[in-house]
C-alpha cells in the first residue's frame, strides 16, 4: 500500500511527462501521414499520366491532333484533373485540356517529373514508342483541402486524448484496486465454482457442435455420393446391355454401332470426371519456334484461293530465313487477312508478293525476321493509315468488312514481341511488313498434315456454317483438298434453309458454335439433328468445350489443324452411318 500511495504522488508529474511525449508522438504522426499522403498522391497521378501517355501514343505518332484532343477531353468526367497537356518531340504544345475556371498548361513542355505548387500537383512524364522519347505528357490535379485531410488526423487526435485520459485515471485507479483485492478475494470462491459450471457447460456445447458437423458432412457426402452412384449406375447398364447383345449378335454388322454405343458411355463417363474436376479454359497465343519458308510455301494453294484469277500471287524467300517463335495458326491468319486486304484493294487485277528476309540487329535491337505482304492496288492516303489498324476500322462498303482484319495483324504481332509497319500511298499500292524476333530454339519436325482425300471423304457434301469469311474460306480450301464437296453457310439460318431443302444432299454437318443471329452452333446442332435424323453433327469452338457439349455431338477445339479437322470428321462419318436426309 505503501508503493502505490509513492506512485499516487507522482501522478501528475507523470502525467505531463506523458502528455507531452503523446503530443511530440502525434504531430510526428501528422507530419509522417501528410508525407505520405503527398508520396501516394504522387503515385496515383503519375500512374494517371503514364496511361494516358500509352494511350496519345499512336495520336502523337501520326501526327492525330484531334484524336489527341479527344484522349484528353475524357479527363473532364473526373472532376479532379484541372488541366493536361500532349507535347510533341520538340516539346511543343500538341493537344491540350482544362477545366473551367482553371489554368492552362504551359505552351512548352515541363521537364519530367513531379512538383507541388501549394495544394496543385503537376506530373510531367515522357512518351516513348520502341525506345525512342516522341513527346511527353503534363497532368495537373489539386490535391485534398487540408480541412478534410486534417479529418484523417481526428482519429489519431482521439487516441492521444483517450491517452492521456488513460494516465490521469491511472492513479486513482491503482488507489481503488487495494479496495478491489478484498473484494475480489470474497469472490474468488463462488468465482471458482461458477467456472467449473461454465467449463462443463462449454464442452457439452463443443461436442454438440461437433456431432452437427459431422452430421452435416455426412449429409453432404451422402448426396454427392448418391448422384455419383446414379449416374454411374447408368453408365453401367448401359454397358452392359450393349455387351448383352454384341454377345447376341456378334456376327451381324450392326456390331458397329453397339460399340460406338458403348464408346458413347465411356465419354459419357469421361465427361463426368470433367465436370467434376475441370476448369475454365482461356484461350491464348500458343508460340512455337517455327520455320517462316516452310508455313509460307505451305500457305500458297491457300493464298491462291483467297484471291482472284486476275491477281498474280508471287512468293520470294530468302535463303537461310532463321525461324522465329510464334503462334502458327495466327500467323497463317495474319498472312491471310493481308493478302484479303490486298485482294480488295486491286478490284481491277495486279500482283501480290509475299517476301521474307532476315533483318540483322541494328543499334543493339534484336534479330529480325521481316514478312511483308505488298500489293499494286490503290493504296492509301494519310489519313487512312494513321487509322487502318484501329478495331472496326474499315473503307469498306458497309457488310462488306469487320475491321478487324489488320487490327488482329497489329494485335498478333505486337504479341509476339514484333512490331508492323505500312508503306501506301494512292495509286502506289500498299506494303505491311510484320517484324518478328529471330529464336535461336529449335524448330520442330512437323507433324505430316493430313491433305490426302480419305475413304471417308471421297464422295462426301459437308455442309459448311462459319460467318468469319476468311477462316471459312481457309477451312473449306482444306476441306476442299481433303476430298470433300463443301457447301457453305454464312449462319445458322442459312444452314437451315439448305437442311431443309430435300434436294439438297448433305452427309455431315461442321460448324461454328459463336454465331451472330438468334440461334448458335449449338441451337444448330439439335434442329439439323430433328430435321435430318442420323446425320453426323462436328462442332467447333474457340471457348470452352464445356459450352458446346451434346451427346452424340463432336467438338474440335479451336485452333485446330487440318489433320485432326479430317479425323474428327471421319469419326463422326463413321459413326453415323447412311445418309441423313431431311425428316418426312
């Protein structure tokens, strides 16, 4: 009693001593939140002034005022960037925003960087294209009053008062707790009776709450058990009774489609551990190393039959092209859609050429591989190829293009770690020359392709559904070189009409999941199926297969080669027998 009389009449120096160490505590808290407040703020506007830098790239490139303008005008929905500015390679203002009432960015570019004006904020950053500083961009903004900043503080304010209140009761608390000791010794003992009541309590609510999750779990098992068991308990009656009477019939020829029957079942049960056990599937570039001669002088009965009579295709590659790494099947659609574009740009004839040719490294870059696909149309003026590899960009009569053509060249090979470049002018034709790093890994020796007409496909009318014109005209060239007859349909509706009509013979049906219309590959798939019962359905889709999943329906995944395009179609062919034709 006597230690904590001692410490009583020291309380109030304590108490200042305290206080004034929480007060020197709390303003280096304020000076350390408002350093970091301005370092974030920092932070957030360059990455601001970064994005928009990436994105007047192309803008200051060719010269897009307007455009420029526009990138900037976008800033007025957020009502805290006072003004921005786009300044070309020589520092010179190019493009320009404020807000009303503000002040507007200085006719000459700032030096790179940020710095405070009191409350206003400036963030001065380069904009590069392949390493080369073209321009710069300025984003101001004001920061936060320091009213409402100060708000921020409030709660450290509170916990310094709470403190200091702490130390004050302190005292008078270490004086009462002497008086608390007798009472709480009085207490002790019927404390520790109502413990061991307590105690007893709790662990009967632990092995109650035990017992339920258990039974829950066992609930839950039960269930997932019972529908795996069901399901399995199909697929094995299903097999059995298929191997009942392939015993019954084992010399007759309708074996075959009791085993295929049976091999349903089996992908059936396949599809279940799918379903159980699968994830989402993304799409994305798959590159390879791969020998540029050898996929473009594969690619010329295909260019030839993208283009006219009256356009001379001419393909020139060098000796000893290295090879680089890439997607093929991209590669191949970016070379075709070129040489599209090129055929719509000489309606009146001309020629094609298709060159490739090493580029040796220049100024410490990489080692290139140069493709260019160049015609002798019309060309195109300036305004036009500052914008032809912008999505859904197009001079084409409406319906008569996507757009999407050479924004998907310019997407792939940006991608790929190259970069495209244009040479047009009118009435001079145009030349796209896709740049592509040099690989030093080995290329592969590839797989044989399967271009041989088939038993299958001798003979056979399959009955094409894309509505992408350049991969339809790539699948059925290859269609067309495995042996089948190819009949082609833009979408769903189309594909109807022909199964409709009954003079119209179709042995097998392939098309597109993804369609625009009212109706899918899917929908397609079972109408085609009520119409012309029997006939052999392939579906293919760049998404997930889980989408496109119909018993007795096969799904290639996109992209595919043409070889296990011709299996897949011979299996379904195989498996469906005689000829559909449509449903009386």
């Amino acid at each position: 009693m006597t230690d904590l009389a001692g410490l009583w009449r020291h309380t109030p120096r304590l108490t200042v001593l305290a206080m004034a160490v929480l007060l020197i505590a709390g303003g280096l808290m304020a000076v350390a939140s408002e350093t970091a407040y301005r370092e974030e703020k920092v932070g957030d506007v360059e990455v601001q002034t970064r994005i928009l830098a990436a994105t007047v790239t192309a803008a200051l490139s060719f010269n897009d005022r307007s455009t420029a303008g526009e990138y900037l005008a976008a800033l007025s929905a957020s009502p805290e960037f006072q003004a921005a500015g786009v300044y070309d390679g020589s520092s010179k203002l190019f493009a320009a925003y404020t807000a009303p009432g503000m002040k507007p960015v200085p006719p000459v570019a700032e030096p790179p960087g940020h710095h405070f004006d009191d409350d206003i904020l400036t963030v001065s950053v380069p904009v590069m294209q392949d390493g080369h500083r073209i321009g710069s961009v300025s984003l101001r903004t004001e920061l936060e009053s320091f009213v409402r900043r100060a708000e921020r503080y409030v709660g450290m304010a509170l916990l310094l008062a709470m403190t200091v209140l702490i130390v004050l009761v302190l005292g008078a608390a270490q004086a009462a707790l002497a008086r608390a000791n007798r009472d709480l010794a009085e207490r002790a003992r019927d404390l520790s009776s109502a413990n061991e009541a307590l105690n007893a309590e709790i662990a009967e609510r632990e092995k109650v709450e035990a017992a339920l999750r258990q039974s829950q779990k066992m609930e839950a098992m039960g269930q997932l058990t019972g529908g795996i068991a069901h399901d399995f308990n199909n697929l094995l009656q299903a097999l059995s009774s298929c191997l009942q009477l392939v015993g019954r019939r084992a010399k007759q020829p309708s074996i075959q489609p009791l085993l295929e029957t049976g091999q349903q079942a089996i992908d059936r049960g396949a599809k279940l551990v799918q379903q159980l056990m699968a994830f989402a599937r993304h799409q994305t570039l798959r590159p390879e190393p791969m020998d540029v001669r050898d996929r473009l002088l594969g690619m010329a009965d295909l260019l030839t039959r993208a283009i006219r009579a009256d356009i001379t295709l001419e393909t020139e590659v060098e000796p000893g092209l290295w090879p680089v790494e890439v997607d093929p099947t991209q590669f191949e659609l970016a070379i075709l859609n070129l040489t599209v574009n090129a055929r719509d740009a000489m309606p009146d004839g001309g020629r094609l050429r298709v060159t490739a040719r090493n580029r040796p490294a220049e100024g410490g870059g990489p080692d290139l591989v140069q493709v260019t696909v160049s015609d002798t149309g019309t060309g195109m003026d300036e305004e036009v190829k500052a914008r032809v590899f912008e999505p859904f960009f197009t001079t084409k009569e409406v319906g008569k293009g996507s757009g999407l053509g050479l924004a998907q060249v310019y997407g792939f090979t940006r991608q790929s770690s190259g970069r495209v470049e244009i040479d047009s002018a009118p009435g001079r034709g145009t030349a796209v020359s896709l740049f592509l790093p040099r690989t030093v890994k080995p290329v592969a020796v590839p797989v044989a392709e399967r271009t041989q007409g088939t038993a299958q496909a001798s003979g056979r009318r399959l009955l094409l559904v894309e509505d992408d014109p350049i991969v339809g005209s790539m699948v059925a060239a290859a269609l067309d070189e495995i042996g089948y007859a190819v009949l082609r349909a833009a979408n769903a509706e189309e594909a109807l009409a022909l199964l409709s009509d009954g003079d119209q013979h179709i042995d097998i049906l392939f098309s597109d999941v993804v369609m625009p219309g009212a109706m899918n590959g899917v929908d397609l798939a079972h109408a085609a199926r009520r119409l012309r019962p029997g006939l052999p359905v392939v579906l293919t889709t760049g998404y997930s297969e889980d989408i496109a999943r119909i018993e007795g329906v096969r799904v290639l995944p996109k992209p595919y080669r043409v070889g296990a395009l011709a299996e897949l179609l011979d299996t379904a062919l195989a498996a469906g027998g005689a000829p559909a034709h449509p449903a009386a």
